[in-house]
C-alpha cells in the first residue's frame, strides 16, 4: 500500500489510450465480439454523447449515458428508445423534476444586478456543453438589450477549443452559423495563463466564464478566492467581494471546493 496512495493511471497513461479509440458514426451497427451487435445512438447532452444499444443472441441491452434535455437550447433532445430487455440508465436527476423556469431570464438578472453595482459575474462552468450554452444565452441577451454591454471573457481554453468543434459539426446541434458567429464575437478569448493573470487584476463591471464547473483546477477556483476577497493582497482591485457574484450553473460533486479552500459543498444555485 502506498501512503500517500499512487494515482490509478498517469498522464502519459491516458495519452496513450487514445490511440485504442475509434470513431464511430450514429446508427451504424457494429460487430463487438461473438453474437454481439452495439449501436450509437444520439443522446442530447454535449457534442457526440451516446446512448448505447446492445443485442445479444436475440436479446438487447440499452445504456443511456448521460441523456441532454428535450428543450435544450444548445443540442437536439435525446433519440427515444424504442424497445429493450434491459434499461442501464443514468439517475443524475431521477428523485426530481425540473422546475418549469426561464434559465436566459435569470441570467440576465443577476447579469444586470451585478453589472449596476460595478461587480463581475463569475460562472463557474464546463467547458464543453455549459460554456457554449451560456455563451447562447448571453449573445441572445445582448442582441435583445437585455443585458448591459460589459466586457465577457471566456476563460478557457478548454472551452475555446471544444466551441470550434461544435463549429465543425453544424449537423449535430442547433445552433445556426450566423449565431455561432454572434456569440464569439460577444467574448474576449482568455488562452493563455498569463491572459488569466491579467483578467484576475481587471476590475468590473464583466462577466468571466470559467472552467471548471466543479470548482476545481486554476481557473474558476482562483478568481473565485479573488472575488472573495482571500488574496486582498495581492489584488486589491477585485474588493469588496460583496460587489461580485459567482452563478454555479451545474451541480458539483460533495467536497468539492466552495469560495473557500477545503469548504465542502453541494448542490445547485447562485450567490446574491
């Protein structure tokens, strides 16, 4: 046993299982072994989720992956199961019901709340999937004059790069191009660790779309202590914190880490 205990798998381990990947595309079925036939079918949740459809001598067996939602703005809802022995299905949301809300409505709300006081708006997002959604919403805002017209960055370049893949795959999501073009020109692209330094010495009124939604790694964790308030030395311009909000428009696992290192939390929802 090792003290502390050794990752399961490296880096340099999960480079090189890349290379036993093989692209497939939707609805085309494919011989797995002895009898047994899978086929990928959409799932609606971020580009290239699938949803697993199995048969086995006669029988089949379905894997619902991680399901997208019917009114997505982003993505087309997931394909209908037609018919399966067995169901293997996720349970993210399976002891609720969605409440019936306008989520770009909200948005803007605090958007505009914040911006009135000179604050920053600090979303705490994924970066593929959620990022693109909010940069959506905040475009459609913006055209409508629903929000004021502040400086947003998207703080990832994670999320950079998974936006022009759903630029590369038009059929796959709703998205229009003129739109997609609308909501990249909305954003000033923060790539780089040094654009990041810079960004976290900006005052506000902005709006910053962070990686990674559960709070973890440089991006989202660091300017959040910055928007708090805990690094007062360094970077007077980010005080008072009570000026800023961070929205957190995901759920995050238990533990992990709040405005405060090591403050465990869970949960859904969005500071005042």
């Amino acid at each position: 046993m090792h003290v502390p205990a050794l990752p399961v798998y490296t880096a340099a381990d999960a480079v090189r299982s890349l290379n036993s990947f093989e692209p497939r595309d939707f609805d085309a079925p494919l011989e797995v072994g002895d009898g047994i036939e899978a086929t990928f079918l959409p799932a609606g949740h971020i580009l290239g989720a699938a949803q697993i459809h199995i048969n086995v001598d006669g029988h089949s067996i379905h894997f619902s992956g991680d399901l997208g939602r019917a009114d997505d703005p982003l993505m087309f809802p997931p394909r209908e199961l037609e018919a399966a022995d067995i169901l293997v299905t996720e349970s993210t949301y399976g002891n609720r019901r969605h409440p019936d809300q306008d989520a770009a409505a909200e948005l803007g709300a605090v958007v505009s709340r914040v911006a009135k006081r000179g604050g920053v708006v600090m979303i705490a997002a994924f970066a593929v999937g959620r990022a693109e959604t909010l940069m959506l919403h905040l475009s459609r805002l913006r055209r409508k004059h629903l929000i004021p017209d502040i400086p947003i960055y998207l703080n990832s370049p994670m999320a950079i790069d998974a936006s022009y893949m759903y630029r590369q795959h038009p059929d796959e999501h709703r998205l229009l191009v003129d739109e997609f073009e609308d909501m990249y020109k909305l954003a000033t692209m923060s790539r780089t660790a040094d654009d990041s330094k810079l960004l976290n010495l900006r005052g506000g009124p902005m709006v910053i779309i962070s990686a990674s939604g559960m709070l973890t790694g440089e991006g989202s964790s660091t300017t959040l202590r910055l928007m708090a308030g805990s690094e007062k030395r360094h970077h007077p311009q980010r005080l008072p914190g009570r000026r800023n909000t961070r929205c957190r428009p995901g759920g995050r696992s238990k533990g992990t880490q709040d405005l405060r290192p090591g403050r465990p939390h869970s949960g859904r929802g969005r500071t005042n």
